[in-house]
C-alpha cells in the first residue's frame, strides 16, 4: 500500500508501517493529530488520510515496537505523483 501524504507548506511524508512488528496497540490510530489512520480487521493502522499527514512524527516515537517511520517524500513535491515509500504487509 502506498501512503503518501502532503504536510505543511506543501512538504509530503510517506508513511511505512512494518505489520510484522505491529502488536496493534492503537496509539498511532488514537493519538494521530491529524487522523491519518483508521484500524484495519487486526486492528493495525491503515494510513486513510495520508495527505493530512504533517511529517510531526508523533506515531514513530511513540510507537512501541519501532513499528512506523516517516519519510519526506520531496519527490512528491516536484512532482505530484505517488510516494515510493510503501508499508509492508505482513501478518
Ligand atoms: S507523522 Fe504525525 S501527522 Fe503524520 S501520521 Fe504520524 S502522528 Fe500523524
Ligand atoms: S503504535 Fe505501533 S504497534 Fe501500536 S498500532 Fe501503531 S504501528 Fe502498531
């Protein structure tokens, strides 16, 4: 899935979600300021609003199995087209 997103002043932020660490505790789900995500059927964050994505970098700290990064896609920002920055399906 991609997951591609435009934060302030135009700069974009892929997020990359590595499933087979997640333990879907919900914190990214629940404390996004921007509601990027919603849960998948386990529970795991899909990212639903990537463009509302602010490149904070709250979920990747708080993560606590290390389970999100965020990525600047300047790519994007020339170019307006999908983000290579994909999360990883997984378990
Ligand atoms: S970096 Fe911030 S705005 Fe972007 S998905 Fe994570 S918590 Fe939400
Ligand atoms: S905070 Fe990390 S472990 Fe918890 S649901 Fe989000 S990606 Fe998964």
């Amino acid at each position: 899935m991609t997951a591609a997103a435009r934060g302030k002043r135009g700069r974009r932020f892929g997020q990359t979600i590595f499933y087979d660490w997640c333990k879907a505790c919900g914190i990214c789900i629940a404390f996004c300021p921007q509601q990027v995500f919603r849960a998948n059927d386990q529970g795991k964050p899909l990212a639903a609003r990537p463009e509302k994505c602010t490149g904070c970098g709250f979920c990747e700290i708080h993560c606590p199995d290390f389970a999100i990064t965020i990525v600047e896609c300047p790519e994007l920002r020339r170019k307006e087209k999908s983000c290579d920055h994909d999360s990883l399906e997984g378990s």
